[in-house]
C-alpha cells in the first residue's frame, strides 16, 4: 500500500482552510451559497416543533452531566441510529470532538491508514498528526454506488489498521448504494481493520434509501453523527460517536483533560430533538430536494461554464469551473471575486484538495439559494466569459 499525503492536509499549527475561509468571509448580508447543512433552526421552532415547556426548561439542573453523556440523550441517539443500547454511545460537542477523541484513542504511530480522499479536514488530519502511515481512497473509485473492487483490494488489506470514509460524502455528494455499501463492509470485514465512517448526512439521500449503521453488519465500527447537517441545528453543537463500550471508555482519559461533558440544558433539547428528529429532519430533507431540482436545471444552463457528478447524498456538491488552472490561488481567487462583486459565498475547492472547482450548497432556503444561483449566473455569464 502507497504512503500518500492527504491532499488537504495542513499543518498542526495552522488553521484548516475551511474553517479559516468562513472565520474571514462569511458576514450578514452575504448569500451563502457554500454550506454543506441545511437551513438553521431558531430556537422557538425547535422548542414547539419538540413540545420542550418553559418549566421544563426551568426546571434543569445547571449541574454537571456524564462523560458520556447524559442518560437520556445517549438512549434517543442509541434507539434512532444504534441497537437500543445507550452504552454504545458516546455523545460530544458536535462530531469534530468525537474525532478529534476518538481518532488520537484507537491510532499509533506507524499504522497504516487508508482515509477517503477530499473528505472533512479532521478526518485526515488526526493519522498524519499522529504519525500513521496513510494511503487515500480515490474520490474516482465511488462510482455507480460501490466502491471499486480493484481499488478495494489494493488498498485495503490485512496490514491496514483503519479505514476513514464519509458517506454520503462531502463536498461531492457521492455515497453507497445498499448493495455497494454491503460490499464495503463486507471486504473491510475480511482484513479485520476498525471501520471509521462518518455519517454526518446520513439521513439526506437522493436515489437510494439511507444506508445502516455499519456496525450492524460488522462490529468493529466507530461511527460519527452529528446535529449540525441534516436537522438544522449546527448552534447546537452536538455529535456523537457509535461504538464499542470499551473503546469508548478508552476516551475518557483524554475527554477529562478537556471538555469533560456537555451542558444539562443542551443535552435536554439534544434529547428531545432526537426523539422529534423527523419533525426537524423532513421539511428541511425536501427543501434541499426542491433546491436540488433547480440546481439540476441550472448546471445544464451553464454546461460552458461548470460540469459535476450530480450529488446522490447530502446537500452540497463540487462543481468543476471550466477555465481554472488547477492552483489554490487561482481557485480561491475565483470565490473572492465572486463574493466581491456578488456578495455571494462558495468554499474553494482547495479546501478539499480539489482547486479545479467549488463547493456549493443547496441546503438553504431557497429564495435565498435561488438568489445566490442568480448572482452566480451573473458572475460566469459577465467577468468570467
């Protein structure tokens, strides 16, 4: 198995793309066309749409909570997406602290990791921070629903420790269909390597059903979720981890030099959200369907200007702009100069180590979201013609 540089990796000391690119861009005013979530919740929608009462609200404890999470939101999290067993769940502020706990536990020096190419930064970061040896899955390799055989066999074998994948995958939308997703497993299965995999859009599927949890099909299985993409509650920041109990007891060591638990009163919306999840989930899911339709159209419009490989998952997809060079700073000049004169905001796709495109998200509201395709029309029918 090749040694391979993640494409969008940085290092220790400095800030991810990413985040650094929203820290300095987005502000009021701006339509954002770049968000891989759907559109935020207000707190009093989500306290009559979850039948959360005043007195409830009132009556919390403001003391302190479990390491692993509060009883009750770790049991809705464990009968929504696990076996019913509230022991297999490790509930933490929003699912990057799931990774960044997780990762560093189950990871040594020189292990050989294959991580999915493009993917969310943490993701690629915790392996070549801690030392492992890692080797990418080639964004090309997802096609039709499976994971290619050859690419499989090549690079995952009996001498891999761990294998990092985000399905559906952001920012290209690509995912599993049920029979790919069950060869996926099956083959990390045979070499026995700890299956990671991120579910953080899990719910938000556009050909095929949502796929299971891994770990009902194989054991060794860590994975993640999170509020912040599929319900419309990135503020509240809340994850979780799915797992084997003692290895996620391994994490509380580190857990206990950090952040230690989450606030009562965020546990008790987290738990009540959990349990009203379709109630949140389903007008949100079929606005980015609606939104999803309109983009659909407006790629075919704009065929001289961008290409892409339709999302099949989530809410966000990479499209390809015709004419960029392929440089970071070509890519990244593009978005700047976009957002200059159209006050309109897409990531560059060097944040993911794919500069020949951007980031684009249909998750919003869609007046706004058919706005900012508006002014995206402008720019690429205008300055960049």
């Amino acid at each position: 198995m090749r040694a391979t540089r993640l494409p969008d990796q940085v290092p220790a000391n400095s800030a991810p793309l990413l985040e650094e690119w929203y820290r300095r861009h987005l502000r009021p005013g701006v339509l954002d066309l770049s968000s891989s979530g759907v559109r935020p919740y207000t707190f009093e929608q989500v306290r009559l749409a979850c039948g959360i009462g005043r007195a409830e609200l009132d009556a919390v404890l403001m003391d302190d909570s479990d390491s692993q999470g509060g009883a009750d939101v770790r049991r809705a999290i464990a009968d929504r997406y696990g076996d019913g067993d509230p022991d297999r769940v490790l509930v933490t502020h929003g699912s990057s602290e799931a990774i960044a706990l997780t990762l560093p536990t189950v990871l040594r020096p020189g292990d050989r990791v294959v991580v999915q190419e493009s993917t969310y930064h943490a993701l690629g970061h915790y392996p070549a921070a801690i030392g492992c040896e890692v080797a990418v899955l080639p964004t090309g390799a997802v096609r039709g629903g499976h994971v290619d055989p050859a690419v499989l066999a090549e690079l995952i074998t009996g001498d891999v420790a761990a294998v990092i994948v985000n399905f559906p995958h952001n920012p290209t939308g690509r995912t599993l269909s049920p029979e790919g997703w069950a060869a996926f497993v099956d083959h990390v299965a045979t070499t026995g390597a700890l299956l990671v995999w991120d579910a953080a859009f899990s719910e938000i599927t556009h050909r095929w059903a949502q796929l299971p949890e891994p770990a009902s099909r194989y054991e060794r299985t860590l994975s993640y979720g999170t509020f912040s993409k599929a319900f419309g509650l990135p503020g509240l920041r809340v994850g979780w981890c799915l797992g084997p109990p003692e290895l996620l007891r391994a994490t509380f060591p580190r857990r206990d030099r950090t952040t230690l638990f989450l606030s009562p009163m965020v546990e008790l919306i987290a738990a009540r959200a959990m349990r009203r999840a379709p109630t949140l989930i389903e007008p949100r899911r079929a606005e980015a369907r609606r939104n999803l339709d309109r983009l659909r159209a407006w790629v075919a419009e704009h065929a001289e200007h961008v290409r892409w490989q339709e999302p099949l998952g989530g809410v966000c997809a990479l499209l390809e702009i015709r004419g960029l060079s392929g440089e970071a700073a070509d890519c990244e000049a593009f978005c700047l100069d976009l957002l200059e004169a159209h006050r309109t905001l897409l990531v560059p796709g060097s944040a993911f180590g794919r500069p020949d495109g951007v980031r684009l998200g249909f998750g919003g509201a869609e007046r706004e979201f058919r706005a900012g395709l508006g002014e995206l029309s402008a720019w690429l029918r205008g300055a960049r013609s």
